[in-house]
C-alpha cells in the first residue's frame, strides 16, 4: 500500500475511533454484553427465529417471536445499542458517500465476488 494512503487511513482510523458516535457505541455495546436479561433476551429472539425458518410457519412460534419483539422493543439497554449502532452505520455510510463522489464511483460496494 502506497505510504501516504496509509498514512490518511490510519489518520482514518484513529478519527474514527475518538468519533463520539463511535465511542457511544461501545459503551452501548458493552452495557448490552454485561446484561443478562437483555443478552439471553436476545438469544431466545434468535433461536425462535431459527425454529421458524427450519420449521416453516408455525403460528405458536410466531405468536413468540411477536412478544419476544415486543420485550425487545421495551428493553432500554437493547434499544440504546441498537439506536448507537444505527448511528455508526449513518457515519460510515456518510463516509463511503464522500470518498465515493471524491473518487467518482462506488467506494464500498460489493462485487458479489467470493471464492469457486
């Protein structure tokens, strides 16, 4: 990699990391690990999600899915990571907009490529 690429991405980085949006983030991210009633409300949400897509419909589980979703929803720990999430993925899709128009095309968009 050319030096002063390297150099502007590391710059990057550290940027990045000192953002407040970012710091937000972790410190939500790791309120949501250290709780556990959110944490194993969040894996009983998935393994019912699981059931209902190797078991097809199945309106018992979906009546489940509904309260899990709506435990989620009033989880305040769930809600705070989710709202920083959402707010760092609104700041590195506003980064990939400018270095996008700066370099005249799509800066992270997927070739689809992949291996065999």
């Amino acid at each position: 990699m050319e030096a002063n690429v390297e150099a502007a991405l590391r710059e990057f980085l550290d940027a990045l990391g000192e953002s407040e949006t970012y710091r937000r983030f972790v410190a939500a991210d790791e309120a949501l690990q250290e709780d556990a009633d959110a944490m194993a409300l969040l894996r009983e949400y998935q393994r019912k999600q699981q059931q209902m897509q190797r078991g097809g419909f199945d309106e018992s589980v979906m009546e489940e899915l509904k309260e899990l979703n709506s435990e989620l929803s009033n989880n305040e720990t769930i809600q705070r990571q989710q709202a920083a999430q959402a707010e760092l993925v609104d700041l590195l899709q506003q980064t990939n907009d400018v270095i996008s128009e700066e370099i005249g095309e799509e800066f992270a968009q997927s070739t689809g490529g992949g291996c065999c």
